[in-house]
C-alpha cells in the first residue's frame, strides 16, 4: 500500500501521512421476534388491508355509476378487474390470520406413525413351507 499512496503523492505533489486505525469487531446478535412486534405488525398489516378494502369498494361504486351511465365495456371490464382484486385482499386478510396462529403456535408438529405391512405372494404351501422354515430355523 505504500508503493500505491507513493506513486500518488508525487503525481499530485502532495505528501499524505498514513494513520493506522484499529478496528473493531461487533457481533450481531439476531433474537426470535417478539410477542410485542408480531402484534404490532399484525394490527398494521390488518388496519392496511382493512383500508384497502374500502377504498376497493368505494372504487368499484365509482366505476359501476361509470359503467351504468355509459354502457362502455371497457368500464365493466375495469368493474371486474376492481372487484377481483378487493376479492384478492380479502384473502389476504384471512391469510394473515392462519399466518398469526402459526406464528403464536410455533411449537414443533412431529408425528411418529410406523406402519408395517407385510406382504405375500404365492400359495398358501410356500407360505407354510416358509413358516415351518422359519420355526425350525428359530429352535436351532
């Protein structure tokens, strides 16, 4: 680095005093969220779609007054379009319900279901020969 800050100091004809810091290092530590935060982003989240909604509405009002008055299809279109996407943030807002409860539960689902099912195939004297086998193998 000293050849580099040399090389520059005589094309500008400057001297430069080098100053050598230490640095250091901090750790980040990350935590879960908590309760207090998903709560609060949960009413945010809701009170946004809640708003969204209405506004859907109160614009799918407008354009049906539009669309009556004028008969134009391209103003039924936009009705339909309207309509479809406050159906879409409806959703959203059940959505945001089944995501809360699976935040809130959060607790590990394990389910130990061993199924064993044996299968054969052939005729009922392979399978006694095979039994007998069996047996005589187990007495030995």
């Amino acid at each position: 680095m000293s050849n580099s800050s040399n090389s520059i100091d005589k094309a500008l004809n400057i001297t430069s005093n080098v100053i050598e810091v230490e640095s250091e290092v901090t750790s980040i530590e990350l935590t879960e969220p908590k309760v207090n935060d998903v709560k609060k982003d949960y009413e945010y989240t809701r009170a946004n779609l809640y708003s969204l909604i209405e506004k859907g509405q109160e614009a799918i009002d407008g354009i049906m007054e539009i669309a009556g008055e004028g008969g134009s299809a391209r103003a039924y279109e936009v009705a339909g379009q309207l309509i479809k996407s406050v159906g879409d943030v409806t959703d959203k807002l059940i959505d945001l319900q089944k995501k809360l409860k699976e935040v809130e539960d959060d607790s590990p689902k394990s389910t130990n279901n061993t199924t064993n099912n044996a299968i054969f195939v052939g005729s009922t004297s392979e399978l006694s020969k095979i039994l007998k086998q069996g047996f005589i193998n187990t007495k030995e």
